[in-house]
C-alpha cells in the first residue's frame, strides 16, 4: 500500500503540490495525468526521496517519508532499490553493455558478487525481451529497447514499485501499446517468479489516456497541485480529495 499524507511541496514562492492525498494498492497501477506544471513529475520524485518536501507524508514499500528529509544516505539508498524509476530522459551509461548498465547498481552499491548479478539481470532482459541482447550498447538499440532496458535497471535491486515519468514521450506512436504490455508482461512476471519483494506497484506519469487505460490504471488527474476529478464522475478507488 501506498499512502500519501497532505503532501506540500513549495520552489520559492510557487506550491507546486498542496495537499496532496492518495493511497495506491499493492500490485496496482496508476496513471497520473494532468497538464505540464501540475505537479505530476515533482511527486514522482518525492516518492523515492529525491526530492524532500515541505508537509505531509508518505509511506511507501515499507518506508516512511516525513517533511524536510531527514533520512539518512543509507536509508535513501534502501528506499531507491525499493523504489524504482525510469526517467524521462532514461539516463543510461552509453559506454556500458545493456547488461553492465543493468548489474551496475547491484554490483556497486549493494556489493552484489559479479556472477550473481550477472545472472540476474540476463533474467530481468529475458523479462523486457532482451535476453539476446545483452552485450549491446545503447546507440545500437531502439528508442523502445533503451525504455525496457531502463525498465530492468530500475528493478534490478529488486523494487517492489516502479515509477515511470513519461515512458511514451519518445516513442513512435506504434510503440506506445507496447510499453503498456510490457509493463503488464513485467508485473505479471515478478508476481509468477514469486519475488521477495512480492507484487509489483506502478506508478506512471503520463500525457498519454491510451496508455493508463491499457494498463487498466486508477487515474489520478492532477490540477494545481491537488489531486482532483470531474464533478460528474464517482471518485475511483484509491484517490482521496484533497
């Protein structure tokens, strides 16, 4: 379960998120919509700890936020391999393999050994469809091979929630669909490889309606910062007004 608590975050004298409530299942997706400037993207980052905020909570794969960061490097580190995130821009090594790109965190920063992380993430690229290519680099794949290669890195320390910030912003319009199986085929198959870290939440901020409604996601419409929905519509379940 995800739960967010009156969340406020300000840049100077602009509130960008005010009050945010929300809660999220485990194993569910979202989609947050909403026009650029709403505040979408700033609560992604808040989710994981990168951006500490100035009121609220949240609590998140086991982890609990409070106003004004505080937490510790080492718990950072922990709620980031808990939590992962694909962003917009993907940011992978291009001088890395897609495989090193994948094993680069487990092997430095949980100290994983080499052989380990090596088989688990040729499993994570037979996941995302790319098992047969794993000595690639990146220029040599396509704009949807880099996002799933992005996709088995952020759950490469074995995350239980996925964030994604845009994920079909740089794609063809044909390959939109395919990001929406791809992340069900990825959910559905931590949940049948019975991982640890148990069923996959994804949390993805998207212009796209397609894409939330193939992924058969609860919507969270941002405007303003707050959280809202259409007056003529019930409210979907997991989303608290503001």
């Amino acid at each position: 379960m995800i739960r967010i608590r009156g969340l406020h975050k300000r840049f100077g004298e602009r509130v960008v998120l005010d009050g945010v409530e929300a809660e999220a299942e485990t194993g569910s997706a979202v989609a947050i919509v909403g026009p650029s400037g709403s505040g979408k993207s700033t609560l992604l980052r808040c989710l994981n700890g990168l951006l500490p905020f100035d009121r609220g909570a949240i609590e998140i794969a086991g982890f609990t936020l409070s106003a004004g960061g505080g937490a510790t490097a080492r718990e950072l580190t922990r709620l980031r391999a808990a939590v992962g995130m694909v962003f917009q821009d993907l940011h992978l090594f291009p001088h890395l393999t897609v495989l090193e790109n994948v094993t680069l965190a487990p092997r430095v920063v949980r100290r994983t050994p080499v052989g380990e992380a090596d088989r688990n993430g040729r499993a994570l690229l037979e996941l995302v469809g790319l098992g047969e290519r794993a000595s690639a680099r990146p220029s040599e794949l396509s704009g949807g091979q880099r996002q799933r290669v992005a996709i088995a890195r952020a759950l490469a320390q074995g995350a239980s929630v996925l964030l994604l910030d845009e994920p079909t912003s740089a794609l063809d319009p044909t390959l939109r669909r395919e990001v929406a199986t791809l992340l069900k085929d990825v959910a559905g198959g931590i949940r049948a490889r019975g991982s640890r870290e148990g069923p996959l939440t994804l949390i993805v901020v998207t212009h796209d309606h397609g894409l939330a409604a193939d992924l058969g996601a609860v919507t969270w419409t941002f405007h303003d910062g707050r959280i809202v929905r259409p007056p003529d519509q019930p409210a979907a379940h997991g989303i608290t007004n503001a």
